[in-house]
C-alpha cells in the first residue's frame, strides 16, 4: 500500500506536466490575436502591439514561453495578465469563492440527489419515481442560464425571497440558489446512481436477513442498507466536486459571483495561457489527488480490489 | 473609439450620447440637498480591462471611471451642444494651426499637487512616444512632430522586423510658455482640434505618474476631476469620493460613488429592481424584449438615443463586391424600420443618415441607399449581373448580434432572391483580426460611436483611404479630396459644408450600410432623485442628486 | 468541464453474484441460452421498453424524415410575423426572427439526436474499451491510459471545445453539413471519453475478483472471452446508466457550443440553438423555450427508460 501510494505520488509529475502543458498549448493555438480586439473597431497601433507582445514574450515559440512560464511558476510566481494583474492574485481571491459555491453545490446535490435516490430506489417504478425521473431530467436537460435565470427571476426580483445576487461576502444563505442551480445539474445523475445502488442491494442477503431477524424497516434501511449503498454515490460527489468548480462559469455571472469562471473564460478568449494554466492548474492539482483519494478508497471499502 | 465587448451585451459599444433635452434628466425637481450632501450611491460598472490610465483606456468599463476622475480642457455639455471650456481658461488661434491654450489657475489633482500647463505636455508626449505602447498614441497625429516620436512597424506588427526607435522623444509643436500656459503647433490646419480635446487621450497627468510605472499608476490612480480614487477590488468593486478640493463647474453633489463590476447585465438588472443598485445605464436584452423594462421600472426608466450607429462594412477588396450597384441592391433590400420594430422593439431608430444625426455638423436623411425598395433593389441586382454563392453576414458572437444579423441576412434572401445567412465568428479578436488582415469573405457588421462630436469623426477614419478604420479598403479620390479640403477647411461652418459633399460622394458609392442608430435605456433606483447622463451616455455623477 | 461528470459510479456488486450469468444457469430445463437471448426474453415482457422504444422510433423518423411531421418552413423567416402567438399555421408559434417554432422543434430533432447520440455512443465505445483494457491488464497498461485520460480530464470542456473547433471549423471554412456534425461530435468524444473510462476501470476492477471470474479462468477462459462473455455483462449496468443520461447534457453541451460560435451553425436546427436563442425573450415568449426543452426532455426520458429497461434485463444480477 505504502509502495503503491508512492508511485501513484511520483506519477502526479508527468500528469501535471502533461497537462498544464497540453493546456498551455490548447490556448497558445486558440486562433486569434490577442491584441486585434483591444482598440474597438480600430485597428490597434502597431506600437502598442509591439510593445505588449515583446512584454509578454509572444514572439517566442510555444515551448519556450512554455518553459518560462514553469520555471517562474517553481517559484512561485503566476505571472501576469495582460491587463498587469498578478494572476496569483486573482487566484487568491477567485478560488476560495469558487470553492465556496462548489460546496454548497455538493450539499444541496447530495441532500436532493440521496433523499430522491433512496424513495426511488425503494419503490422502483411507482408515480414518484417517474416524477423523480422526470423533474431531475428535466432540470439536467435545461441549460443552466435558463435555470439560473428563471430562478434568480423569481425568487429574488418577482417575489423578492432572497437577493438576486451575491454579495461580495457571500454569505451561506445567499449562496443557496446558486448552489442550486450549479448542482442541479448533477441532482440527476446522484438520483440514479443512487437508485441503482439501492435497488440492488436490496435483493442483498444481508437485507434479506435484518429483514427476517424482524429489524424495523428504518433500521434496515438506514445501518444496512444505507451505509452499503452510499460508497458509489459518495466516489461520485468526490470527483464532482472539481466538475462543479470547473463548471461554475455560468452560474457565477448569473449570480454576479466573484469566482474562477469568468477569470478562465476571459482568458481563453484573449488567449492568456499563463491566467489560464494558472487557473486550471489549481483545478487539476484538486483533481488529481480526489482521484488518487478515490482509488484508495476503493481499496479501503471494498476488500475484493487489491493494489499491489 | 470605445468599445465594449461584454458578452451578454445587447449592444457591443456603450452608447455615447448627446441627449435629447427632455430625456436627459430624470426626477422632477430637486433632491434633498442634507441627502445627497453625505449621500452614496452604488453603480453598474465593468472590470476595466486595463490600468486606468487615461491614454491606454479604450473601453467602456475603464474609461466611464476615467471620465469621472479627470477634468480636460474641454467639456462636451450633456445636451449635446457644441463643446466649452473646462480646465482651459481660453484656446486661441488664427489660423487653426498655432494654438494657445491657458488653463485655470488653483486647480489641484487629487494628490494635492496643481494642474499645470506642464502636465499636459508631459502626458501628450508620453502617450505620443511609440515605445511607450499606448493605445491612444494615435490620437496626437495631428500635431507637428508626432511622426518624429511615433514609428510605424514596417510589416506590421506580425512582420519580422521590429519598427525603428523614434529620432525624438518629445513632440516639437508642444512648448511650454508658462506655469499656465503651452502652445500647441498643428502639422496641418485642423478646425476641430479644439474639439477633440475633450477625449479621454487629452487628460493631464500629474508628476507623480512619471516616477512610477504606468500600470502602478493605473491601479491607483491620481486624477485631476470631481472625484477620487478610493480603492480598486478586482471583480468586485471601485470605491470612488467626492474630491473637496474640486473647483470647477460640475462639483459632486453626493459624496460616495462604488461602481459594482458585474459580469452579467441581467444580475445587475435583477438587482436594480430588487433595488440593491441605484443605476444601470444599460437594461438587458431580455428587459427590453415585450417592453418589459418600462413597467419594471415605471419612471425609473429613461429613453435615450446616442451618437452610435450600427453598420454593415463591405470587403470591398473582395472582388464581388466591387459593384456599387450590388452594395446598393443589398442596402435597399433591407427594411430597418421592421427591424428597429419587431428585433429591438422599438429601442433602437432605423438609419436614414451616413453620420449619426446627433452629431455637430451632420446632416439627417441624407443616405439615398437606406429606404426600403425591394423593387429597384431587385432591378439593381439585376443590372450589376447577379450575386453567384452564398452572401455570408459575420459578425461576433461574443456579443448579441445574432439576432438583427439573422435578420438582415434573412431579408436580402428574401428580398433579392440570392442565398444569404448570418454566421457568428467566436470571438471579437478573431472578428478584428480578419478584418485588420482583410481576409473577410462577406459583409460584416460594424459599429461606429464618435470620438468626439463633430461629422469629422464619421468620414475621415471610416471612407478617406488610409483612414483608421477603413477598413473594407474603400477608396474614391473625390471623397479623399472633399474629406482634405473639408479638414483643413479655416472655420467648424465651412468644414461641416465641405464634408456634407463628401459624404454625398460616398452616398453614391455605398462603401457600408448604416442599419440603426443606437439607443439607450437606463434605470435608476428610487433612492436617485434627479440625475443627468451625459454626451456619452454615461452617469454624469455630478448630477445626482438624492 | 461543463459536463457533471463522475469519475467512477461503481456499483459495488451485491456479495454472493448467486447466479452467473451466460453460463447455464437455474433455468435449466430451457435450451441453454445466450445472454443476448436471455435479455431479448425479458425485454419482450416489459411495457417500459416499448414505451421507450415507440417514442425513439417516432424521434428517429422525425430526424429522417422531418417534412412528414411538420409542412412549415424551419429556416426563413418573415419578421413581420415575428413573435406572434400560436395558430393553426404555426402551432406553437412564431419566434424573433418570425420563424414556425412546431417546425424547428421538429426539424431540429436531427441534429440533436445525431450528435448526442453519435457522440454518447463512441465516448462509451472509446471510454468503455479504455476501462476495460485498464482494469483487466492492470499493471503499466493501467499506469499509463489512466494517467492519458487524467491529461485529458483536466483540459476544461469550453477551452478544448474552442479549440478543436475553430481548428477545424473556423469561419470561412466550407465544411459540408455532415462534416460539421462529425467534429462536433468528435470534440465532445475527446473531452468525454476519460469519465467513462475511470467509471468503466473502476467497474472491472471491482468485478475481475469476483469468483466466477476466478473461476472462469480456472477453467481455461482466455481474455478475450472473460472480457466479452463475463466482465461487459457485468459491468455495464453503470455504463448504461451514465450513457443514457449523458444523451441529455451533450445535447446540452451541443447548445453551448454552438451558443458560443464554434458548433453547428446557421441554417442548421438543434434543439440546443433554440433553446439559446429564446432565453433573453423567456418573460415575453417561454414557448420559445420551453418547446424545444420539452422535446429535449422528452427524448432523454425516453433514453434513460429504454437504458433502464435494456440494463435491468442484461443484469445478471437483478434477474
């Protein structure tokens, strides 16, 4: 186990080289320049383009400015934006909201997404679980800014429950219908597997035996069966949650969400490798190790998988 | 120029406006003067894209905010009349070439450091010098020597070669006279220099912006206007205040003003109604389809138009559309006031006039090609031999231009019988990108806002070869003679006479199709009691009052 | 990373699988039975299936032969009947630009169900071959493809997306209606294919210990038969499960992409485009919005139903 941990470990080099090296590429070729679009509907002055491309070493080929660009980050240093903002700056300040948003996402979408799956799950094929089926369909089949929208509509401005927007201390209580609305999307993927989960572990012999041992059914349920249950679902939100932090770019400007999103997807559209390796690189350290998180644990919860 | 590039953005330039009188303020009498004197407000605002400093700002959510914290020379009143003196005490020439500007004595920046003639010398020859990189350097053409301090890449800036370091440092037609006083020496007659003035590129600097780098200067600014910089939280928030040492005309009647960046219009909106922010110059696309915004904000609302017009340039580089007649067909075959109507419900005003009717100088009604005449469009078509393939409309789909695109694309189908559609291009620097490498292959959607109010701003960069957004190569001699003559033409009368003939020589041509001119709608919080916008479109925040 | 994704949905098998499957099992009176034909038996009996079946037939008809369905134009549009309400020429209306909504609902069932499908389809051929190899080999195999696959997990979904496509599908670029589709579906294989692979690893691994597969190689199985005849069956419950869903959010994921100028285009119909396209007249015309959601939600249901039917009669161990 020990040996097997660090191996996984030393293999998180080549991963994250790879990747943050892939993604540096992806934006280095996303076409367009960079500055075409600075000066409105006027070409800008060559000068100026000449100026920031030598600041920002854009002549240099991709694996030099790649090089650069890790030798610096060693050291601790993100770099800069185009518009001269440290970028280690914006992580500071964008991540921890992100991170905020994302978990109360999780909450709400294993609260929502467990207490369908386990109703559903035991009574299969009954009205609720097609209503069930239906409405977690229906909200993953709905774009989120149709969501975010309807909902920031009218509950914060129609009836006036709650705020239609975050303030910039984000508290719990605003981050509710937000939070919905970024996990709503994954309410129906928590219900089914949870559904699954249950519904086959049902017919377990070891259900079968409280059972007959004469458990009451809320005890079958909630020691045996719940906890036997719960291992896929919970794997699925712990990998969720980078999903959710990646995915939050939408729900953030709904919501006026001072978060990564909107960082990321300036970013790519101005074509600033370094804000947006910077960025995702966070992502990816966070996935990576939920990953190796998972791995293990699977090891741990289940004595049939073996990692020699 | 200014131009926005928010993404959910209904129009893609903020709107610059020159009011009509009963539009522009909003409110019926007076605040309650003990109110606003501590009173504050909070703002819709954009993340500015770059440090604030007044030369490299060319974009709405940066250059509202340096409108507020400096003070020009010149002011453009918010009625929209000709410009007057702010920090100059006088401008005087002879000849429109020579000109000698006094500025107010006293006047202070908000380090406690005076504004002096030496400050705007210092500043026109820093953004002037190439090297320096900035984004308004341009903006100095007209005056003599700037071809000594600015060089041109010789291949673009793409090219391998790297342009040669300017010979000066320094303008030459800038001397300082006194304390008070500098002249400015043109390299050519120019009427409506004075005008110009007003733009942002024109502010002073004070000494303290020469001792630190640009971009430290610019997050922290230092200004010379109404109000100070506070703080700056990315993302998030620009605390301004009034600045009490502030002795001109348009003293700040509240005190605080936080400018609120938000991403997405619709959260501002929501919040605007829901009464968290006291003004939004701009209400969504989703607030103005129905008319909704007028009964969510009942006489909250205001309805303005602006010296804005959206356009659709040809590439006429591209050998099928060298056919003044075809260009005119396609003008023709486009019925703006349906869709002013049914596409922006009324907000915006169906183009009939090459340069926006609110501009000093230009003529209304005076486009032939703008009616709507499918039967001599058709008859055109005919005559200039047909359109074969597809006309392809782009535009950039960062910003909401599919809607009237399809539109338009939709109706020359129709009308002119040739196959058409509309096609987004992902990003507005791919979009400028194509255009600056004219490698567009079908009319594409422009807009064009006034630098500064006078017709000059709508034919010299847009139809005079070489001008800086010609940018679909259109080139006729007769214009490019008017134009000049009307340039250096001794007096603003003469000057607007000259190129109201120019601009009928481009009639002819139809090198672009004007669509609509831009409007604006605005929403203010019950708490603002009276407010004016300014010739821009923007909050004159001196104005409020609570 | 738009897509909700998972990186194993592993559904721990029940401990004692009491009856294997393929291999004669207690039916022992009957023929001896592949599992295909097993299934095919049970799926006979359930109204679920053909419920589900009938109305992705009729959804596949309406993508191949759209003109059957709806007799209005999808793609002119005249404004001066712009957002008018529903008639009996228009059944559910007019949209901005004075377009029949009943007939680009119906039209845009091709694209919709193409590519979502297409694309459900070969990140499951690719990722579930990707899993299975990687679970079963183990060793340097695994090392390797699960580490390619994370490379590819952290690329986010919008940057890869733009990428890929304006690589390929830039403006001006004359690609043919199909050759569009084809990369659409393309990108959303690539950014995809690594959840369906962890899901699928984690389901073998899970599985490859279990006894019948001990046994099965005890009897002399090569691989290839334990793979095809003992850990697919096994293990595609969760696969099923995560695919049928994943229809609905590339369809989603389609809308996206071509909100953002990159995907299908113009005078091409989805589902996705009409559903972006309506949202800023939401207060003024839902209808804009809520018909095509409604077929979209339609089409998924009737997805996930027959997935669900499909797996329940495959499960050896529901039966």
């Amino acid at each position: 186990m020990g040996r097997y941990l660090l191996r996984r470990l030393l293999q998180l080099v080549p991963v994250f080289i790879g990747s943050t090296f892939l993604i540096y590429w992806l934006v280095w070729s996303v076409p367009g320049d960079p500055f075409a679009g600075k000066c409105g509907e006027r070409r800008c002055p060559d000068q100026y383009v000449a100026y920031m491309t030598e600041k920002y070493h854009l002549d240099q080929n991709v694996f030099v400015q790649y090089g650069n660009y890790m030798k610096n980050l060693l050291q601790g240093d993100f770099g800069q934006t185009f518009s001269q903002r440290d970028i280690g700056d914006i992580i500071a300040t964008a991540y921890p909201n992100t991170l905020k948003l994302a978990l109360v996402a999780l909450a709400i979408e294993a609260v929502i997404g467990l207490g369908a799956g386990i109703l559903t799950g035991l009574r299969r094929n009954g009205f609720l679980d097609n209503l069930v089926l239906v409405s977690t369909l229906f909200l993953l089949a709905l774009p989120v800014f149709v969501v975010g929208f309807v909902l920031q509509w009218l509950l914060g401005v129609q009836w006036g429950i709650v705020k239609p927007t975050v303030s910039s201390e984000m508290r719990f209580s605003e981050l509710i219908v937000p939070g919905f609305v970024l996990g709503s999307a994954s309410v129906a993927y928590i219900a089914r597997v949870a559904r699954t989960s249950i519904a086959e572990n049902r017919r377990a012999d070891y259900v079968r035996t409280a059972i007959a041992k004469g458990l009451p059914m809320r005890r079958v349920v909630g020691v045996h069966l719940l906890r036997n249950s719960l291992i896929p679902v919970v794997t699925l939100l712990g990998t969720d949650l980078g999903a959710l932090m990646g995915g939050a770019i939408v729900t953030e400007g709904i919501f006026g969400i001072n978060g990564i999103g909107r960082e990321v997807y300036r970013a790519i559209v101005t074509k600033e490798s370094a804000t947006v390796v910077g960025i995702v690189v966070v992502l990816v350290v966070v996935y990576l190790l939920m990953n190796l998180l998972v791995d293990l644990l699977y090891a741990a919860l289940d004595p049939r998988i073996r990692y020699e | 120029m200014r131009v926005s590039k928010r993404a959910t953005s209904a129009i893609a330039l903020s709107a610059a406006a020159a009011l009509v009188a009963s539009g522009c303020s909003s409110g019926d009498g007076d605040g309650d003067a003990a109110a606003s004197k501590d009173g504050a407000i909070v703002i819709h605002g954009v993340q500015p894209e770059n440090p604030l400093v007044p030369s490299n700002t060319t974009e709405t959510g940066g250059g509202k905010v340096i409108d507020w914290l400096f003070t020009g020379l010149v002011e453009y009143p918010n009625d929209g009349g000709a410009p007057r003196n702010a920090l100059a005490e006088s401008i005087d020439t002879k000849d429109s070439k020579v000109f000698t500007i006094k500025i107010k004595k006293g006047t202070k920046f908000h380090d406690g450091t005076e504004v002096k003639a030496k400050n705007f010398v210092d500043a026109w020859n820093w953004a002037a010098y190439s090297p320096n990189g900035a984004q308004n350097g341009s903006f100095f053409a007209d005056i003599a020597g700037f071809d000594k301090t600015y060089t041109e890449d010789p291949d673009g800036a793409d090219g391998p070669q790297k342009a040669p370091m300017p010979t000066a440092k320094e303008l030459s037609g800038l001397k300082v006279i006194d304390e008070q006083t500098f002249e400015v020496t043109l390299a050519a007659p120019t009427a409506v220099f004075p005008t110009k003035l007003g733009y942002s590129a024109f502010m002073p600097l004070p000494d303290a912006f020469f001792t630190m780098k640009p971009e430290e200067f610019g997050k922290k600014p230092i200004g010379n206007g109404p109000v100070k910089f506070v703080s700056w939280q990315d993302n998030v928030l620009i605390k301004l205040t009034r600045f009490d040492d502030y002795s001109l005309r348009d003293k700040m009647k509240i005190k605080d003003v936080d400018v609120k960046l938000y991403q997405d219009e619709t959260a501002a909106y929501a919040d605007l109604l829901a009464n968290n922010l006291d003004f939004m110059e701009v209400v969504p696309t989703s607030a103005l389809a129905g008319d909704k915004w007028k009964t969510d904000l009942g006489d909250r609302g205001l309805n303005t138009v602006t010296p804005s017009t959206a356009l659709i340039a040809f590439p006429i580089y591209d050998k099928r559309f060298q056919n003044p007649k075809l260009r005119r067909a396609v003008s023709l075959s486009i019925n703006r006031q349906e869709i002013s109507d049914k596409i922006f419900f009324g907000t915006r005003k169906p183009a009939d006039s090459w340069a926006n009717p609110l501009t000093p100088g230009a003529k209304p009604g005076n486009c032939t090609a703008c009616k709507f005449d499918p039967t001599t469009a058709k008859q055109l078509l005919t005559e200039a031999g047909g359109f074969t393939g597809e006309m392809v409309f782009y535009y950039n789909s960062d910003s909401s231009h599919k809607d009237w695109m399809d539109a338009v694309a939709q109706q020359v189908k129709t009308n002119l019988g040739i196959e058409a559609r509309a096609e987004g291009i992902p990003t507005f620097a791919v979009f400028r990108q194509n255009i600056n490498a004219h490698k567009m292959t079908g009319p594409y959607r422009a807009a064009w806002q006034q630098d500064y109010p006078d017709v000059e701003n709508w034919v010299n960069p847009l139809y005079v070869k070489g001008g800086s957004s010609n940018d679909g190569l259109y080139s006729n001699p007769e214009v490019d003679t008017l134009a000049k003559q009307a340039s250096s033409a001794p007096s603003l009368e003469a000057s607007h006479e000259a190129f109201a003939k120019a601009i009928e020589k481009v009639d002819q041509d139809v090198p672009s199709i004007p669509i609509y001119f831009y409007g604006q709608q605005s929403g203010h919080s019950e708490k603002i009691k009276k407010l004016e916008l300014n010739n821009v479109g923007e909050l004159d925040i001196t104005s409020v009052e609570l | 990373m738009s897509d909700p994704s998972t990186a194993s949905i592993v559904s721990t098998p029940a401990a004692q699988p009491t009856d294997t499957p393929a291999t004669p099992g207690p039916q022992g009176n009957e023929k001896p039975r592949g599992l295909l034909g097993d299934a095919w038996r049970d799926l006979r009996r359930k109204p679920l299936f053909w419920i589900s079946a009938t109305i992705i037939v009729i959804f596949l008809l309406m993508a191949a032969f759209p003109s059957l369905f709806a007799p209005g134009d999808p793609v002119n549009g005249a404004l001066s009947r712009s957002l008018n309400k529903a008639s009996g020429d228009a059944w559910f209306g007019y949209d901005l630009q004075g377009r029949d909504v009943y007939a680009r609902v119906i039209y845009g069932a091709r694209a919709s169900i193409v590519v979502a499908v297409l694309s459900v389809v070969g990140t499951l051929l690719v990722g579930g071959f990707m899993g299975i190899i990687s679970g079963y080999l183990g060793g340097w195999v695994d090392t390797i493809l699960s580490r390619v696959a994370d490379v590819f997990f952290g690329v986010p979904f919008v940057l890869g997306a733009i990428v890929i496509l304006t690589t390929f599908n830039g403006s001006g670029s004359s690609n043919s209606k199909a050759e569009i589709m084809g990369l659409v579906i393309i990108s959303l294989i690539v950014l995809s294919w690594p959840v369906v692979m962890r899901l699928m690893r984690s389901s073998v691994l899970s599985t490859k210990e279990a006894d019948y597969i001990v046994a099965a190689r005890a009897l002399g199985a090569g691989s290839g038969r334990i793979i095809l005849k003992h850990l697919l069956p096994n293990c595609l419950a969760p696969l099923l499960v995560y695919g049928t869903i994943m229809v609905g959010s590339f369809i989603g994921a389609e809308a996206t992409l071509s909100f953002l100028g990159v995907g299908l285009k113009s005078p091409v119909v989805s589902w996705g485009i009409m559903i972006s396209e309506g949202k800023d007249f939401i207060r003024v015309a839902p209808g804009l919005v809520f018909f095509p959601a409604a077929f979209l939600v339609a089409a998924v249901l009737s997805f996930v139903m027959l997935g669900e039917a499909v797996r329940e009669a495959l499960d050896p161990k529901l039966r």
